[in-house]
C-alpha cells in the first residue's frame, strides 16, 4: 500500500511539473519553459514518461529563437547606436540558450520515428560584430559625456567605460578616461565643526567626528574632507554646529536598605511533643535542618553625573552659497557607578549584588571626559544622517 501511495505521489509530481511547463509555453515564457524542461530531461531522456517535455522543449526554442531575432532585426532597422547593447545582449542569449540544450541532443520521438529539430546557428561572428559595434558606441558616447560640465554626466560616462573594459580589458585608452570620469562625477564635501556653546569642545572629540575613515561610508561618488585641500573646488559643505551642552552637577545618592533569610544552619535531632527522641523505623535518631535568621543592612551609593550636546548638521550648496538642509541631533551620556557597604551577613542578599561591595567610590570624569563620550553617540547620529541624506538626490 506505501508503495502504491508513493508512486501516486510521483506520477501526480511529474504532471503537475508538466503541466506548468507547457503554461510557460502556452504564455510566452518560452525559456522558464526551456529550463524547465531541460531540468526534466536532464535524468533518463529516453524515459516514455519525458515524451511531452521534448515537445514542449522543441516548440519553446523554435518560438525563443524566432522572437529574438525579429527584435534583432527591428533593432537593426531603427539604425540607432543605442541599440547595440540590446542586440549584443541577445545574441549572448541565443547563443547560451544553444548551449544549454546541446547536452541533450538528440531527442528522440518514439511514436513518431523522428529526431527533435533544433535549428543551431554558430552566433560568433555576430557576437563577434556586436560586441566591437557596442564598444566603440560606448566609447565615442563616454567621450562625448566627458565634454559636458554636468557631473552626471560624468557618472553616465563613468559607467559605460566600466561596462566597456569589462566587454575589453585593453580598450585603447579607456582606463585614463574612466579616471577622468571618476574624478569629474565626484562630489567633494568639505567638512567642519563651529561651535556656539561657549564651553571647549574637546579637540579629541572633533577630531573623531571629522575622521570619516571610521564612519564605513562606501559611497563612489562622494569624499568628505575635514582638511580642505587646494586644488579641489568643493561643491558642498557639512557643517556639525554644537548648540549647547548641558553637564549636570555630581550627584551621590545613598539608600539603606535590609534584606533577611532564613538559612541552614546545622541539624538537630528531632523530638517529639513531650520532648522525647523521635526515631527511625531501624531506631536512629531524625536529623532535621536547624535554620538560622540571618540580616544585612545595605548602604548603597550611587554616583551620578550627565551630559547632553545639541547640535545641528547644515548641508551647504557651495555653489550658490544657500542652505540645503538642516538636522538637528542631540546625545547624552549618563555616568552611574554605584557601590556598597554592609553590616550584618551578607549571605542575606542575592549574589549577585556582592560585586557591589568589593567597589569603593571613584573619581566623577571631568567635564571634557564627558563630552568627549557623548561624541560617541553623536558621531552614530551624524553617520546615520550622512546614509540616509545624500547631497545629489
């Protein structure tokens, strides 16, 4: 009966995959079809079963074949330079879907005493054709671009030489001029901090701020410079202006508190009522535990002490000097640090809480330290403002 159940299974598999194949077909999908049906026939071809697939696989092709090339054709026709990447990626896709079949080859119809017609053409010299015709395309269109003084432009131009080294590594001088376009594409940020507190901002702190080595900004279009540089025309600004900072004065709190428990202490031979020996059935003696009350009074000592900076971060156009956008952050940092003396037996509280004891007070940061860890945060924040506001948008 299992056995029966399972080829019920299989046989229901193989019609459904079929049946979804030739819905390919029937919906013009024709290479979903062809990989379908390859994947099919790729076990036991000869097998009566795969029968359907290599009609299906026969038609899909003849159809995929015939409809790249009347779109290569009309591509052709239009006489467009733009064309030729759309007719150098079919002709890869002609030719791959040959290659994908001729594993296969032949495939037989066993009703019909015949072998499956694949019409294969040798594309290489088509191939051949496109890909030199949609190189020098990509090469005059990417000198064209670089005389623009747009820096998409630039971008554009950055790409096609990109795509065209990958079509030909030694592409006369393609890789000076994708130089040349990575430069020119590139916006330059100059990058700054102004600050309106009246307290001194640590140089520690604004250092690491305008160290953009550390924020992990992949960005190919983009360089942000704290030191500005001679030669460079910068196209935008970032400003990182502190607005104020608020340090609390240091704070200890103390709070008592007790704990008791009731622990083991030692056992003792349990009697009765009358005070009478109360024994076992082989005539021993009963231990029970003897417990013990047990208190601590707990004097803990929190030291406290706060930092919060305001601060705005201002996109500037250099270009025409305005304002492109503002973003205001803030960041704090809380120094706790809590510790604990004791009277009693400290068995009387969690475990966990004796590190307290083992602490003695400590010296509070001073005020630089303090702003100096808030930086921390706020440099989080201005990375975050950075990825998700792009100067070009």
């Amino acid at each position: 009966m299992k056995k029966i159940t399972l080829l019920f299974l299989s046989i229901l598999t193989i019609s459904c995959s079929l049946k979804q194949t030739q819905t390919f077909l029937n919906s013009g999908n024709y290479d979903v079809a062809i990989n379908r049906a390859v994947e099919a026939l790729q076990k036991n071809k000869t097998a009566k079963g795969k029968q359907d697939y290599i009609y299906i696989l026969e038609e899909a092709f003849a159809k995929a074949n015939e409809r790249d090339l009347d779109r290569i054709n009309l591509l052709k026709k239009e006489n467009n330079p733009a064309n030729y990447e759309q007719i150098f990626t079919i002709y890869n896709q002609l030719k791959n879907r040959q290659e994908k079949i001729k594993p296969l080859l032949p495939l037989s119809f066993i009703k019909e005493n015949r072998i499956a017609k694949f019409n294969l053409v040798d594309y290489n010299e088509k191939l051949i054709l496109s890909k030199k015709e949609l190189s020098n395309y990509l090469y005059n269109n990417a000198q064209s671009l670089l005389k623009s003084n747009n820096k998409m432009d630039f971008r554009k131009a950055y790409d096609d030489l990109q795509y065209l080294l990958e079509l030909n590594g030694n592409y006369e001088n393609a890789t000076t001029l994708l130089d040349q376009a990575l430069a020119k594409g590139t916006d330059y940020v100059y990058v700054y901090t102004k600050n309106e507190t009246g307290m001194v901002i640590p140089e520690r702190l604004q250092n690491d701020l305008l160290d953009f080595s550390t924020y992990g900004l992949n960005d190919t279009w983009t360089v942000y410079n704290s030191n500005k540089q001679k030669n460079i025309a910068y196209d935008y600004g970032m400003i990182v202006n502190f607005r104020q900072i608020n340090i609390s004065p240091e704070q200890i709190r103390e709070k008592q508190f007790i704990k008791e428990k009731q622990i083991k202490d030692g056992t003792t031979t349990l009697l009765d009522t009358n005070g009478n020996v109360v024994k076992d059935s082989l005539g021993n003696p009963i231990k029970v535990d003897k417990m013990k009350d047990i208190r601590i009074d707990i004097y803990e000592f929190t030291q406290n002490k706060s930092c919060q900076i305001t601060a705005k971060v201002d996109y500037i156009d250099f270009k025409n000097n305005q304002l492109i956008d503002a973003f205001p952050i803030s960041s704090e940092f809380i120094f706790d640090y809590i510790y604990a003396t004791y009277n009693g037996d400290k068995r009387a509280c969690e475990e966990s809480y004796y590190h307290y004891f083992d602490k003695r007070a400590v010296p509070f940061p001073t005020n630089e330290q303090m702003i100096y860890d808030t930086g921390e945060d706020l440099k989080a924040k201005l990375k975050n403002i950075i990825i998700n506001n792009k100067f070009r948008r």
